[in-house]
C-alpha cells in the first residue's frame, strides 16, 4: 500500500489533539461491538475528528452522513500483550461510500480503503500491530445518500493465513491438515453437495450442502429444514477451486468469517474414515471425533 498524502489529514490529526487536550469527551458506542452515528451531528464549518471505542472481537461501523473523520479504537478484552498475535480484517458494505479508509501509526497513513472502491465481497486484513483505523470523510456536494460501513473481525494470524493468505487455497488437504482441521475449525459435518451456485461478480461459490451427521458448528448455519426434518446449509467458497456436485458424502470443515462458512478442507469421507483410523492405530491422531 502506497502512502497516502498528509496535507488534508495532518489538520484532522490536530484538531484530535486539540479536542482532547481540552477535555472533549470520547464517544463511546452503545453496545462496544458495533458502532452507528452521523455526521450531522458536526457543525457544517468544522472538520471534527470523532474517537470511537469498540471492545469485541467483532462488530461493525455504520456511518452516515459522514464529515470529518474517525479514529476506531479496537480494545478486545484480553491481555495487550496478546495484540501483537491478532489480525485485523474488515469487509466493506456493498454500497459503502463518503470516505477513505487509512491505516494509522505514529501520523503516517497509507490507504487500505479508497471511497467508491466497489470490489465485491473483498476483504482487506492487516496485522493489528501495524496501525489502527482512520476513516475521512471525502468532499461531497450530496451527503444525504452517503453511507460508510464495514465489518470488522479480530483473530489470530494463524486463522487468518487460513483464510487469506494460502498459497494454494485450491488443492486437496494433506491426511495431517485433514486431521487438524477437524479439531480446530468452526464447523466439522458429513454431508454431501446438493447444488453449486457460481457466482462470477464476487467469484464466489456457494455449496448448497445436505448434512447427514453434525459434528460440530461454531453459529447456527445449518440448520433443519421445512417439513422433512433435513438438516442443510450453505459453505462459500472460490470460483476458481471449480466445485462441481456430485454422489457421495463428504467431511466438509472450514471457519465461520463475517457471518459466513468459509469451505476448509473437504475430504471424501471414505477418505478421512481412512486417515483417521491409521493415525489412531498409530496413537498419532490429535482428537477424538468418532468417524463413523
């Protein structure tokens, strides 16, 4: 990421110091997971910086109308010296619009976010020792349709190389990768795929999946179903990967990321009823599952 010119943002970074060294008050959100205000709120002459305090290790920010700029504090509540071990990742909203997004440490900033960036479902991570979030409000003739939001999740970078940064998020999963995954992802099921439904704009795939044995899910995402009392559910995952249905069933594991499941690694079952009993004659596997 580039560096991003300082001559509109040094007068905001002051003007902070100012409001604060005068005893402003912070604004706190109502819920310290997710935070909603406006820019109305500023006078029309003044370019306030506004702080905000969020304590979870998910919420989102919902800005409207926005003016002047934000500082996003992000406080989970565990021990600061575990900061350096998490990740930052946030999602846009679809339409957001009305400011930048800038990555800030020690008053330099470089653009994460530039407004009217409408890459679908892109998700953008850094790590949380590397700055925090300021959000500026660019010049509009119209505010009154503008919206800035995105989620935001904090996790450790080992979950997020997961997610982000495989450099092969295509290929099948070594039998130990297969074996861990069952006991660390945030759903574990056996099921099979009932329907793929591509979708070239976020190139994205959804696996609509039947389930036949659930093993573990960490949010309600599968679910029973209408009147057959059939539990069902729907994993994303990369165009690219090329998911086709077909017959037999799976052990599909994965990670739930802003709400969604995020496809892991996905043996045959057959295949993983294989691995898992030749690494438990060998006293080699690293949790109890039962396979059958």
């Amino acid at each position: 990421m580039r560096s991003a010119p300082l001559s509109g943002l040094l007068p905001l970074l002051l003007g902070l110091r100012l409001l604060l060294g005068g005893g402003a008050a912070a604004q706190y959100s109502s819920d310290l997971c997710n935070w909603k205000g406006s820019g109305l709120t500023h006078e029309s002459h003044r370019k306030d910086v506004e702080q905000v305090y969020l304590r979870c290790s998910e919420g989102s920010i919902e800005w409207m109308y926005p003016t002047g700029a934000l500082i996003i504090n992000l406080r989970p509540n565990i021990s600061p010296a575990s900061y350096k071990h998490l990740t930052v990742c946030i999602k846009p909203f679809k339409d957001s619009a009305g400011a930048n997004i800038y990555l800030e440490k020690t008053g330099e900033l470089k653009l994460l976010v530039r407004d009217g960036d409408r890459s679908p479902s892109r998700v953008y991570c850094f790590g949380y020792d590397q700055g925090g979030l300021f959000v500026e409000a660019t010049p509009q003739q119209d505010i009154s349709r503008k919206i800035t939001g995105f989620q935001y999740e904090l996790m450790s970078k080992g979950i997020a190389a997961d997610l982000h940064t495989a450099s092969a998020p295509c290929r099948p999963c070594s039998d130990t990768e297969v074996l861990l995954a069952v006991c660390t992802s945030d759903f574990v099921i056996r099921g099979s795929i009932q329907n793929v439904t591509n979708e070239a704009e976020e190139q994205e795939s959804i696996i609509h999946v039947g389930v036949n044995k659930l093993y573990r899910q960490k949010s309600k995402v599968f679910q029973l179903t209408g009147e057959s009392g059939n539990w069902r559910g729907q994993i994303k995952t990369l165009l690219e990967c090329g998911v086709k249905p077909g017959d037999g069933d799976f052990l599909f594991t994965g990670r739930m990321h802003f709400g969604e499941a995020r496809l892991g690694c996905a043996p045959r079952f057959k295949d993983f009823q294989r691995m898992y009993k030749e690494a438990k004659d060998k006293g080699l596997n690293p949790c109890e599952i039962g396979p059958d």
